[in-house]
C-alpha cells in the first residue's frame, strides 16, 4: 500500500515528464521550421530538379543535408517527448512549427505577411493554447 507522499512523488515526477515532453515539442518545432527554410534555400540550388538530382542533393548540397538532418533530430526529440506525453497534447504543438515558418519565409525569402496568414497564425496559437489549458485540468 503506498502512502500519500509516495502518490505526491509518482504525481510530481509525471508532472516533470510531461513538462519535458511539452518543451521538446517545442524544440522540435524550432528545428522543423529551421529544416524548413534550409530545406528551401538548398531546393533553390537544384537547377533542373528530378528525383536523382533531388537524391544528390541531398549530399551535394549542404542546406539541403542540413535541413533534413534537423528532420531528423527533431523526429527523435518527438519520440522521447512522446514516451511521457500525451499526443492529444503534443501532437497540436507541432503546428507551431508554421508560426516559425511564417516568421523566417518572411525574413529569409521576403515572403508575404497578408491579414489571411496573420488570421491563420492567431488561430493556431489560441488552439494550441486551448488545449494546453485543458492538459491542465
């Protein structure tokens, strides 16, 4: 039979997990809209792009190689953030890797702005905040 501070510390350390689920999520959505914008810079450097010259790239460009490594460190960090988490919760997180998107395409690439893209943005964030309210209930 366990005691009321033993429940306390099973709850707390459940607690810290899933606050270390939820920040690697959000790592992770840093570096998929990094992988994004690299992913895009080095697709500009492919002249006359087929799949092999696209599977080349993937070597002989260096955005190219680096904006799919960040895929793929980001696809780990979501696997241990999902070992603790729930993914009704973390899963919706990733979509804040758009908001990032949105923010570099327009510094990087000079990417439009429009009130269409701000409105969808705003969405997003107050989803996220919706449910990340609801986690805590």
């Amino acid at each position: 039979m366990s005691s009321p501070v033993d429940s306390a510390g099973v709850e707390a350390r459940r607690a810290a997990a899933r606050r270390r689920g939820i920040g690697l999520v959000v790592i992770c959505t840093a570096l998929g809209a990094a992988g994004q914008i690299l992913i895009k810079m080095g697709a500009e450097r492919l002249v006359h792009p087929t799949l092999w010259t696209t599977f080349l790239g993937f070597f002989t460009i260096p955005p190219l190689f680096a904006g799919y490594s960040l895929y793929a460190l980001m696809t780990v960090l979501f696997i241990f953030a999902l070992k603790d988490g729930e993914l009704s919760i973390l899963y919706p997180i990733i979509s804040l890797t758009y908001v990032w998107v949105a923010g570099l395409s327009f510094w990087f690439f000079h990417d439009t702005l429009n009130w269409a893209k701000l409105a969808g943005i705003v969405i997003i964030v107050t989803g996220v905040g919706v449910l990340g309210k609801d986690a805590h209930k």
